[in-house]
C-alpha cells in the first residue's frame, strides 16, 4: 500500500480511454526514479467512452493510482480542482491526460520547488514538435492577451504542467477556467512562481477539447476576475506584532 505518498500527480479526464494505460506507463518510467512515494490522482469528468473502466482495472492492479469520477462534465478546472483536493502529497504536479507532457521533465519542475513555491512548465522552445500552428498561434495570442490584461509576464500560461508546494492552493478560490490563471492566482496569495521549460509532444490518441474559438474567447471573462482581483486583494505584510 502507498498511504503517504509525498508527490500527487494530478490529471483531469475527459474522454481519453486510448491515453490512459500509456500515460500510467509514461509517469511510471519518470516517477518510479524519483525514489519519492507518489500517487496517481485521475479524475475522470464524466467520460462517455471507456475511461472510467480503463482507470478501474488500472487502479485494482496499482493501489498508487487513485481515480475519482465527477457525476456530470464539469470541465477541465473542476476536474482538476476536484483532483487537487483529493491529493495527499506536500507537492502536487498537475498535468494533461494525453501525454502531451512528458514524464521526463518531472525532475526539472520537482528541482525548481527548491527555490520557488510553484513551478509552471513553458513549452516556448518545444512548440512546433507537438502541435499545429494554428494552436500555436491560437495559444500565443490568447497568451498576450492574457498577460496585457492582467499584467503578467508568464511566457506559456495555458501550459497546465505545473508543480507546486500544496499549501499553493488551502486559500485559492476556484471557478471554471482558473486552470489558465493559476500562476497568477498563486502570486496574489504571496506565493512565489518560476517558469521551468519543458517538452510537448503530440496528442497521444484521441481529440483537443478546444478550438481556436474556446482557447482565444472562453477565458476573456475569467481575465477580468482576475484582474479585477490582482488590483483589489489585500496584499499587507504584518511588520510587527506583540504577544
Ligand atoms: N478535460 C477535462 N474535462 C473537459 C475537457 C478536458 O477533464 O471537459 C481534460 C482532458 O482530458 C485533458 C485536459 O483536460 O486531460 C486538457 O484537455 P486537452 O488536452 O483537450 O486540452 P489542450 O491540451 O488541447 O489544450
Ligand atoms: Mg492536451
């Protein structure tokens, strides 16, 4: 039994039944040297094809692969965010279902938590080896926006290859579409983050969730939220306090 595990990889899922005994490989060769003891946390959001039965017979051969199913699609934050709250290690890593991250940048993002409290992979110089220019392109402008709006300089936020301290998250309001802002939403709370670069490979089987339209527009409105919230949050330090 694995009932302490220090490190939780944490993964939403959506319809991904061709990726999902191949991803456990996949964490499996990048995790297993670590020599850290370590869960696999899936949370299957309401799949329609086979995940779920996939991620059963997984789990009944491997006691580290923990997964839960959400009762309706409820998408990629919440499923995520359901994950993240189920997770037990002092260190949660999240990441997609269809192997477009990849294990081996594992020790990467874990050796960055030495000196920051998150640490968010940024697929910059990996790009055109996993996926499309119109998604490049799509992904970059979307980011801009992102950054101009709410005075970021985060180079890939819609890279969910992330890995942080789980104390990132005891205060963080969730809401749909945070999974792109998380970064952010870690440095109002005091947190410190840092970019580490990692791969991109190509989807391993099945579909992208989203569009051009989804990745430009959808989070528009979430932007504003966030904006709205880096302005108006408290942000005071004690400086000095008796009994
Ligand atoms: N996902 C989810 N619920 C949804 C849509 C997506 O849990 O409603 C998961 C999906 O299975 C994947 C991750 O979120 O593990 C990111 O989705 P996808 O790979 O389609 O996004 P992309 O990498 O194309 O931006
Ligand atoms: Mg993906």
């Amino acid at each position: 039994m694995n009932d302490n595990p220090q490190l939780s990889l944490v993964i939403p899922c959506y319809n991904e039944e061709g990726n999902l005994r191949a991803l456990v490989e996949a964490i499996r060769d990048g995790a297993d040297p670590l020599k850290v003891p370590y869960e696999i946390v899936i949370t299957d959001d309401c799949s329609t094809d086979s995940s779920w039965n996939v991620l059963k017979q997984l789990a009944a051969f491997d006691p580290r692969i923990r997964p839960q199913r959400l009762e309706k699609n409820s998408g990629e934050s919440a499923a995520s965010w359901a994950g993240m709250k189920s997770a037990r290690g002092d260190v949660i890593v999240t990441l997609d279902a269809d192997l477009q991250n990849d294990a081996r940048d594992l020790p990467q993002l874990l050796d960055a938590l030495n000196r920051f409290d998150c640490a968010c992979g940024t697929r910059v110089q990996s790009r055109q080896k996993g996926d499309n220019v119109v998604r490049i392109i799509s992904s970059r402008l979307a980011n801009w926006v992102r950054n101009a709006l709410s005075g970021e300089n985060i180079t890939d936020a819609g890279c969910t290859y992330r890995a942080f301290k789980r104390r990132c998250i005891a205060d963080l309001k969730f809401f749909k579409g945070m999974h792109r802002f998380l970064p952010t939403l870690f440095k109002i709370e005091g947190f410190t983050v840092t970019e580490v670069p990692v791969r991109t490979n190509p989807r391993f089987a099945g579909q992208s969730h989203y569009g051009v339209w989804n990745r430009l527009f959808a989070s528009f409105y979430d932007l504003l939220a966030v904006r709205w919230m880096k302005k108006r949050m408290f942000k005071f330090k004690i400086a000095e306090k008796l009994h």
